[in-house]
C-alpha cells in the first residue's frame, strides 16, 4: 500500500508523519513511547480508509519539541498537523496516552472530529489505574533490550504478547528501529501529569466508541464505566483475552469493530458550525 512518510514543522517542532492508503481520514494518535510502525498491524487491516500517524515529540522520529508539551499543546500540534495534511475533520482513534491527547483534542477542536475511538485509555486522574505498574513500563522502556526485560514487559502489558512469541517480536522490532529518547519519554509523562477529562468530559458529545482489553493490567476495563456513564453518545467493546497491546497484539479483533463504528449510518453525522449534536437532536 502506498505510504506518504514526510516531516512537517509545525509551532517549531518538527514531526514525522506517514498517511496511508484512501477514503475517509483517521487520525491514529499513538500510545507512550510508541512510534508509527507499531500501528502497521491495524492499518493494514483498514483497508477502505486513509490512516494518518506521526510520531509524537521525542518519540521515534520526531525530535523533542522545543519545550514541554502539556496536553493543550499536544492538541495545538494535532490540529495545524490536519491543517497542514489538508484535512477539516477527520475519525480520531487515540491510542494509551494517545486517548488522552484524542479527548483533549476533542475538547479544544471538537468541529474537526467526526467520529472518536478511545483505546486502552482513561480520563485520567479519578480513573481506575495503578500509577506503579505505569511508572513500570516506564522504566523497563528505558532498559536495554534482554530476556529479562521482555519477561517483565509481558507481566506489564498482558495479552497476545504473553502467549504468542511472534507478536512480541513484532513489537520489539519496531521499538528497535527508533530506539527509546528518555528524555523524550519522560516529557510524555510530565505532559499528562495532573491531567484529567472527568470536568468535561459531559461536554464531548461526538459519536464515541470505547475499546478494552479484557486482560489489561495497565488501563484496567472497569474505566469503560466512567466513559458510558459520562458521555453523551458513547458505546463500548471488550476484546475477549486482550491486553494493553490490544490495537497491536490483537488488532485482527480489533479492526472489525473499528470499521463497523466508522461506517454506522445510524451515528448523527457532524452538526452544522455552532451547533452541538445534543442541541439538534433535542
């Protein structure tokens, strides 16, 4: 499939970014320290639509922004990258961290996202998660690649990677072609410190759909709950015997679900500018 890879500066950093084949555009926004070949299994899957991915500042490609990022940046970034891409709106599927980053887009832009998929992701603080196992895989991303280091990142991100040798390998490999930037990944931590969605996240009223694993011992499934409970129009999956790595390890069961989300003709389509899907369907 044809890849367009280029790097686009944008507010004075400069990213690597890759769009992928055609029809309507998805935006990926990727996990912690994850680069874009580690969505290379869900985008060869989704086949009928145009995949948009970058690698975030001081991961991958993309060198460490000239400051720290917070969130409010992150979404900055996120919409001249669009803009730049030539695109007004576009589905937003936000990945780990990236679902974070995805909600705050959504809060700050929410014209240019059409339909949103929240993955392995929480509101943050007030949401259900250990901050030790976190600070974990944080560290063991740091350390240099041995067989101890593989045991403990299966103990972490649970799943396919835990049973199947060839899924890990997959993961790894990609990790190695654009070895971990600490400082890098420390920045992605500092920028969702103290973040939290629980305020607004009534206010997000686009088209939702929440993925879970059912084995994820980072972002454990009970965080669906304060999603569906909190949003306006949001339904939610969980993919049976999955982990952390769910888009990854196990995107095969993950892609139908995704399609089918995108292409539901029954799902309000993008309101008219100034008006909120709830104010029209009232």
């Amino acid at each position: 499939m044809l890849t367009d890879e280029r790097y686009i500066e944008i507010r004075g950093t400069r990213l690597r970014a890759s769009v992928e084949g055609a029809g309507p555009p998805l935006l990926m926004i990727n996990g912690l320290g994850a680069n874009i070949e580690l969505w290379q299994p869900l985008r060869s899957l989704l086949t009928g639509r145009q995949t948009i991915a970058f690698d975030a500042p001081g991961v991958g490609g993309s060198p460490r922004a000239p400051r720290r990022l917070r969130m409010q940046d992150l979404a900055a970034l996120v919409a001249d990258l669009l803009t730049e891409l030539g695109h007004d709106s576009v589905d937003v599927l936000g990945y780990s961290l990236g679902g974070v980053v995805a909600q705050q887009f959504t809060r700050d832009h929410p014209r240019r996202v059409r339909r949103l998929i929240l993955a392995a992701t929480t509101p943050g603080i007030g949401a259900m998660q250990n901050p030790v196992v976190l600070m974990r895989l944080v560290g063991l991303a740091m350390r240099r690649d041995t067989p101890a280091r593989q045991a403990a990142v299966l103990r972490v991100v649970g799943g396919n990677v835990r049973r199947n040798s060839q899924a890990l390998a997959r993961v790894e490999r990609a990790h190695r072609m654009w070895p971990v930037d600490r400082a890098g990944l420390l920045e992605q931590v500092w920028g969702m410190t103290g973040w939290t969605s629980l305020p607004w996240l009534h206010t997000l009223d686009v088209p939702t759909l929440v993925l879970a694993g059912e084995a994820d011992p980072l972002v454990p499934p009970v965080n669906t709950r304060i999603f569906v409970s909190r949003m306006p129009s949001c339904r939610w999956h969980l993919v049976p015997a999955a982990g952390h790595l769910l888009l990854i390890d196990q995107a095969e069961d993950a892609a139908g679900v995704i399609e089918g989300f995108l292409s539901d003709t029954r799902l309000p389509e993008l309101p008219p500018a100034g008006q909120s899907r709830l104010a029209r369907s009232a």
